[in-house]
C-alpha cells in the first residue's frame, strides 16, 4: 500500500497529464459526435457579451457596405412589391382566395461573431429564445443562404454556417429544375461549395443559377444558393460534380435574417407519421 | 509574488482577447492563422510548479474552445504542450540548471535559446491542434504542411511580440 502512495505521488505529474489529457480528449470526442456540448460555446454569456461589444465597435468600420446591402435590398424589395401589385390586378381572384396563409415569417438578427476559416464554421447572432429562436430555424441574408440554428441561449443563438462539414442545403438548378444536395466541399475556400452527382446530359455553364428547392423544412424554397463556377467531369461516369460559387460573401456578413416555418411542425409531424409505415 | 500572478493573470485575459478579436480575423492564404495565445505557456516561469503549469494549459485551451466553439481541440493540444515544456525544458537546461526569478524569453535566456525552445513547443501544439481537428489520417499531408505553414506564422507573431513587449537587457 505504501509503495501504491509512493508510487503515485512520485508519478502525480503523469497521471495529472493523463488525466487532463483525457477530459480534453473526451470532449473533443463529445464535440464531434454532437456538433457541441451545450455550455462551452460561443453563444454563452460571457463570450457572446465581450463578442457583441467587439462587433459594436467594429460595425462602424463595416457601416458603408452594410448600408450598400441595405440599400440594394430595398431596391430588391420595391420590385417585390410592384410585381406583386400587377399580380394583383392580372389576377384578382387569387387575392379573394382568403386561404394564403403565412409560411414564413423573418426576424433580423445582427451577426456578433463570424469563422470562415476553419473546417466547421459557427456565426454567432444576438437574438435568442426571449426573441422566439429555436433550434433548426433557417438564416439566409439578402445575397443568399447563410446556415442553419443550433443552439440557443436567452439572447443568443449559433448558428451552423453553410461553410461546416456537416451542413447540407437542398438545391436546384433553376434552368432545368434538377435537384441536388449542396456542401461545402473538400478544399476549405469560403467562396466555393459543392454540389454532387448531377447527370451529364444536362448543359450546363458557368452562371447557372442554383437556388434552394422545396424539399427542405428549414430553408424556404427560391432562396439564392450561388452559381456555377465549374463543372468537373468525373471520366466513365454519367454523373458530373459542380463547383459552386457561394453568393453569400462569408466573410463580410454584418445582418442577416433567421426564418421561421410556422408550418415546419405540422410538415414534419406529418411526415414522421408516414415514415412508420 | 503579487507582480507574478498579476502579471501572468493579465496576459492570460490579454493574449486571450489579443487572439479571438484580432488574429482570428486575419486570414492568411484561406486558412492560417497565427496562434499566438500559446506564448502564455511558454513565458510562464521556470520555478512554477509543474502542475499548476498543467493546470493553466488545461484553462487556457478551455478558454479559446468558449471562443471558437471547438470545444476539446484547443484544450487537448494545450496540455499536451504544457505536459512536454517540462520534458523540453529538462533537456534544454544549462549545466548549473536554471537561476530563480527568470522566465524563459528573449532577454534572460539569449535569442538562440529560446528559438529553439520556442520553435519545438508551438510545433508540438500545432501538430496536435490540426490533427485533432481534421480528425483523420485521410488527408496526412495536407494537415502537415498546415501544421507547418501555421507554426511558422504563429513563431513570427511571437517573436514580434518579445521584441515588443520584453526590454532588453540592462547593461
């Protein structure tokens, strides 16, 4: 017993690196099994304060393009509107149809701390569970999709960006209406992603617009995705990749807007209902 | 005693805010970044008990996974670094062993010296670091040059920071 004390004490550096080396080791595993703990991240209370304050400051280097954006999406919005009034007057009875039912509705959110540079990026916004944030709620900005919701605090809430390993957005080529999952990809650029096995035949060329398709609960359908940067023969094989030119600018998002599907639930309710079957 | 603690305890909170505010928004080539918090480590004294040093790792790599949301990578490349300072320093000591009240840097151990010091350890981190991040041996040697592109620019910052920060010897 006296040689087990002696021993351990004699060892105690060892054993305490051991040790430490372990937990770290632990969460490390933790970490990439579930994308995160839930506490140590950057949406807790004390990072995601000294982060807000950081971006307070530094908004203001970043307020003459943030007000272009603004301004180019108020532009994109009246033309919105106009349309919607000659639809109007085209076709009047689709507006006495009282049964249009809101889908979707947006809340701004200001984006407090922001990666690109890493295997799996995180966005960090200031609005959380009091501003009605859940988890796996849609972020898309005026150029484009940004990620997905995936944890929440009081005021904050992360977000898994498009650029992350694990992320995949559902797609389509708007010329031909093919769909197709969207990821990042393999070679790490922030202004690329990949989309996988689409079929040959399809002529394709660079600036083919890709948006996002209606197969997913989470983003809404027609939201710029990005456009064909190139396509990459793969030889022997009826299936081409397309390297995709993100429209969202990763590395200069100051606003962006989290989307709430109201019908998500009774969507996914429905669904799981059939699947067990 | 005091000056000690504060001392560490302020570049603990600075090196830490220094790096998620500022470094981690510099992008070199897509994907580098200098990690600079691990000076930390390396300046801390040479008489402080091992485990604390141990100990301060653990925080410290805590601390940048809160910021960087990748909890685990940065703790496990910290105290494997802080577990092999003490090995590194052992092999590295002068033959009359270290002098109290000094501290590995610029100005008490000479600029060779501490290159060399300087250079094993952040490579040490920097391979554990990067490997723990992609998590696999698929793409071995693209992480390798990473490792070795990233502790190159992660030496440079320090180096500037001792030229900086540390007053060269009074004669």
């Amino acid at each position: 017993m006296r040689n087990l004390v002696l021993f351990f004490t004699k060892n105690y550096f060892t054993f305490l690196f051991l040790f430490l080396e372990s937990v770290a080791f632990f969460l490390l595993i933790q970490n990439n099994n579930y994308q995160r703990a839930s506490f140590i991240n950057s949406s807790n209370a004390i990072s995601g304060t000294v982060y807000e304050t950081y971006s307070n400051i530094t908004d203001y280097f970043n307020l003459t393009y943030s007000n272009e954006q603004l301004a180019k999406e108020n532009a994109e919005l009246r033309n919105l509107l106009k349309n919607s009034y000659t639809n109007y007057l085209v076709t009047p009875q689709m507006i006495k149809d009282s049964a249009l039912k809101q889908q979707y509705s947006y809340i701004v959110a200001k984006v407090v701390n922001n990666s690109i540079n890493r295997k799996n990026n995180y966005l960090t916004l200031n609005r959380g569970s009091e501003q009605g944030i859940k988890k796996d709620m849609a972020v898309i900005c005026g150029q484009g999709v940004v990620g997905i919701v995936k944890e929440v605090t009081a005021n904050f809430c992360s977000v898994m960006s498009v650029l992350h390993s694990k992320i995949t957005v559902p797609s389509f080529i708007k010329k031909y209406g093919e769909t197709g999952l969207l990821n990042w990809g393999d070679d790490n650029d922030y202004r690329f992603g990949t989309i996988k096995s689409i079929p040959s035949h399809l002529k394709l060329i660079k600036g083919d617009t890709i948006l996002t398709s209606s197969y997913s609960s989470i983003f809404p359908a027609g939201i710029m995705v990005g456009t064909i940067e190139q396509v990459e023969q793969i030889t022997g094989n009826t299936f081409n990749n397309l390297k995709i030119r993100l429209s969202t600018d990763f590395g200069k998002l100051s606003y962006v807007y989290i989307v709430n599907n109201l019908l998500k639930e009774e969507q996914e309710n429905l669904e799981k209902a059939t699947q067990n079957d | 005693m005091i000056r000690l603690v504060s001392g560490n305890f302020f570049r603990f909170i600075f090196l830490i805010l220094f790096q998620v505010l500022i470094l981690n928004n510099i992008e070199l080539g897509g994907y580098l970044n200098p990690f600079l918090y691990v000076l930390f480590l390396l300046m801390l004294p040479f008489e402080m008990a091992d485990w604390i040093v141990l100990l301060l790792g653990f925080l410290l790599g805590l601390a940048l996974d809160m910021f960087m949301d990748t909890l685990g990578m940065h703790t496990t490349a910290c105290v494997f670094m802080a577990f092999m300072r003490k090995n590194i320093l052992r092999i590295m000591s002068p033959r009359e062993g270290y002098e109290g009240g000094k501290s590995p840097n610029f100005r008490d151990m000479g600029i060779a010296w501490f290159f060399i010091y300087a250079s094993l350890l952040v490579l040490l981190h920097h391979l554990v670091l990067f490997f723990a991040e992609s998590f696999r041996l698929s793409d071995f040697f693209p992480t390798l040059l990473k490792i070795f592109l990233s502790s190159v620019f992660t030496l440079i910052s320090i180096f500037i920071t001792q030229l900086l920060f540390v007053t060269p010897k009074e004669r």
